[in-house]
C-alpha cells in the first residue's frame, strides 16, 4: 500500500521515487526527535513487508559515558550475541506513539521534501532550454502575472514579459520562450516571456526556411514589446537576400509575424560590420547625411541627419535612436545639421576668445584646493562663474554652501578693478571758479608760446598795450 502511494507521487510529480522514500524516512525521524525529544541517533528503513521501521543506533562500549548513544558490551550482547566492542546495536524504536503534533511534522517535512526534489528535477530539465520556444496554455490568473502550463510543470509569464498589445482568458493557447529557470526564491521555476527579443528571433526561424538552415543569419535583435522591434540578418550567400527572405513573397513571412505579435510594427535591418553603415541602416527609415565616430574604444558616434529628417530619426518618444543604439551596441548622439552648425560656430568662437583660467582667482583670495574642485567639474574660466547665481554655485560639486562664499568674495576681488566707480568731484581754484563763472578776461591765465624770431611771448596777466611796449623796447 505505501510503495503504490509513493510510487503515484513520483509519477505525479516527475522525481524519482527514491527521493520520496528518502523523505518519508527522514521526516520520521524529525517527528521522532520531537516526540522523545532526547540525543539518540536515529536510523529510519522501510521494508515492504513490515514497512517503516525507527531504530535507535547506539555504539558498544566497555564503559558508558552518554546513555543516549553509547552502550555496555553486556546490553549489547542481549540484542546482539556477536556484537564485539567498538560495534553498533540498533534499538527498535515504537512509532505507534508519535502524536498528532509530530505526524503534522512529518507531514511538512515530506512537503517540503518533494517540492526541493521537484525543483531540482525541472532546474535540471529547463535550464538547458532558456530561449526555446515552447506551446502553452493559460492555466490560471494571479494578480497581474499568468499561470501556464507547459505539459510537465507550470511556468510563470510575469507582467513584465508581458506585451501590452495582448490580453489573454485562462485556456488560451500561446507560445513563448522560456526566459528563465529560477532554482529558489519566490518565484521558483520556470519564467516564459512574451516580451523578450527572443521570441521574435525564435519566430523568424520558425518562418524563414533560410534562416533554419544557416543562410541567413540574425545578428541582433532590439525590442521594446508591443510598440517596435529592430532585428539585423545577415546573408552568408550572395545569391541570396538576406532582407528579402525574411519579408517574403508579398510580405507573407514577416507579416505572419505581425499577426502572432498582435501588429507590432517590425523593422528588418541588413547587417554590416562596418558601424558606420550599420548605424546608417539601423536608423531607417530616416535618411542620414553622415556619421562620424567619435570614440571607437567607448563606442560614440555621432549622426548628423538634415533638418526635415531630425523627428523620423530620432522616432515617436526617442523610440528609433533608442532601438538603433540597443541593436548596434553603440551610443548614438543625432543631431540636425543646423545644430551642428552653430555647435561649430560656438566652438570657433571659444576658440577666438578663450576664457581667463580659474587659477587667477588664487590671487584674489581663493584657495588652490577649491581651484582644483572647480576644474573637476568643469569650469576652467571665470568668465562663466561670474554670470552664475548663488544657488547655480552651491550646486556646484565639491563647492557647496560653506565654499561659495569664498569663491564670490574671491570674484568680487577680481571684477573690482573693471567695476565703474562713483564720479569725484574736482578741486577748484579760486580763480579757476572765476573764470567758470564769467570772470574778465584779464584774469585769464594765457598760453605761453613758442619763441619765434628772437620774440618773447611773456606768461604774464597784463594786458595787450603793455606787452606791446616791452617788445618795442
């Protein structure tokens, strides 16, 4: 009767029915402790005909020391005439007397027990196949998350591998592919997407008979489920199309796709190893004007399109450029050429007018620390901390409130001289206000002139007839 239980439990639950016996002993055990609740080292077997039995295993010494495990040789020779020092006696243990409390345990135990077993069976089946396509049916409903049965076990389709285009009713037949296998935590077992790129990888294959047998090659896939999904192919035949075999006779193979993705826009890219082209053909169906890679080792380019063309390049909510730069691997920085031309212009400008360096603030009271925190974050000149608020400079790394005092006294120190000073008033003679004020022309201080032809123009205050008289004489 117990070996058809557990031999329907392993059926029922795939997991060798080694595992149950294995468990079943050891819960008796665990409910045995609780019930004698002593140190004896217990042993559990089963046998078909007497089924579970408990025993008690003790070793035969010549003197005892602890009861519980340890036994004369003269006790052991009542259960065991030929045991010798040294040996081990088994002790059969009464399992008539486990209470309710420790068949409760047991019951946990055995749970517990074959969930483990359960969990390692489908770890070991699944992890091989993580992005396998596989048919399944809804089964239930939890919260956001489905239930689905793949045949086996249950596997879990979370909100986030859902595609917001679909809704599904319990009983509905899909397909997916497995994203995941998760051997422990809360969501233990097996993880099926419908919003992974693989999914789409999986269906052109399933499409595309040249893609099956190796013709075409996917070289990548970027997706943002529900909305648009960019994959790249590549033809290893001449002869062959690569963009061609995948769109088919009148559309008839990716269009099959759009139908199973609930219309999905799908944007098929030629692959190339240059990034240059690829970029060019990745950004579609936006027309570039140029790319130019601005750093190979970090993987930066920049993609000048014309002005007509910045919205479709960049797409609905920086959808296009953000898939592109997902499918190349690449950072991709679009910009229109009128931007680029007035960066251009900025830049010649900076060039005809660098700015005064921050170490001339050091002269001014600034210390050179602070001088070196300023040029960490990027501000080389004066000229632009001038034209900042106070709260532009607290903002400023490794400034702050306690540093931005002294870096606008050390500012203020430096502008000073430029700053346009208040006008003071003159010193005025007594004379030089009488002359102000319309004083005779007498008291006129006159110019002294050059000496011409032995001539003396005399600096005096007298008037005309009087020089007269001295030149006569």
């Amino acid at each position: 009767m117990i070996s058809q239980l557990i031999e329907n439990l392993s059926r029922e639950k795939s997991i060798d029915p080694q595992i149950v016996l294995d468990a079943v002993k050891d819960a008796m055990i665990v409910a045995a402790r609780k019930q004698f609740k002593g140190n004896e080292d217990l042993i559990a077997e089963f046998d078909d005909k007497e089924g579970f039995q408990l025993f008690a295993v003790r070793k035969v010494v010549d003197a005892v020391a602890d009861r519980d495990r340890e036994i004369t040789v003269l006790e052991a020779r009542r259960i065991s005439p030929d045991v010798e020092v040294g040996g081990e006696v088994r002790i059969a243990k009464k399992t008539d007397g486990l209470g309710r409390i420790a068949a409760q345990t047991a019951k946990q135990v055995i749970l517990q027990k074959v969930r483990e077993a359960e969990r390692e069976t489908i770890h070991s089946e699944f992890s091989g196949r993580v992005g396998e396509l596989v048919n399944c049916s809804i089964k239930r409903i939890e919260g956001q998350d489905m239930v689905v049965d793949l045949g086996k076990t249950e596997a879990r389709l979370p909100k986030k591998e859902q595609s917001r285009l679909e809704s599904y009713s319990v009983g509905d037949r899909i397909r997916c592919v497995i994203k995941s296998v998760e051997k422990t935590g809360k969501n233990a077992g097996v993880i099926v997407s419908r919003g992974a790129p693989e999914l789409v990888m999986r269906l052109f294959e399933q499409e595309v008979p040249e893609i099956y047998d190796n013709t075409v090659q996917i070289k990548g896939c970027a997706r943002e489920a529900g909305e648009r999904t960019k994959i790249a192919v590549f033809s290893r035949d001449r002869d062959v199309d690569s963009v061609g075999a995948c769109v088919g006779m009148k559309g008839m193979r990716v269009q099959s796709i759009i139908r199973e993705l609930r219309g999905e826009k799908i944007d098929i890219i030629e692959f190339s190893d240059d990034p240059v082209v690829f970029a060019t053909h990745a950004l579609s169906p936006a027309k570039i004007s140029r790319v130019t890679v601005l750093s190979a080792q970090d993987k930066h380019m920049e993609v000048i399109v014309d002005d007509t063309q910045l919205s479709l390049a960049i797409g609905k909510k920086g959808q296009n450029v953000r898939l592109a730069a997902k499918l190349l691997g690449w950072k991709i920085d679009i910009k229109s050429e009128e931007e680029k031309r007035q960066e251009v212009e900025s830049q010649m400008a900076a060039l005809d007018q660098p700015g005064t360096p921050v170490s001339v603030l050091i002269d001014h009271g600034l210390t050179e620390r602070l001088a070196e925190k300023l040029v960490a974050a990027g501000h080389t000149t004066v000229e632009p901390l001038a034209n900042m608020t106070r709260e532009e400079i607290e903002a400023i790394p490794g400034v702050g409130t306690e540093l931005s005092d002294d870096l606008i006294i050390a500012l203020n120190a430096y502008y000073g001289p430029y700053v346009e000073q208040p006008e003071v008033a003159e010193y005025v003679t007594e004379d030089q206000e009488m002359v102000a004020e319309g004083a005779p022309d007498e008291l006129a201080v006159q110019p002294v002139g050059p000496v011409e032809d032995g001539e003396f123009a005399a600096n005096t205050t007298g008037s005309a007839d009087e020089s007269d008289t001295m030149t006569e004489k």
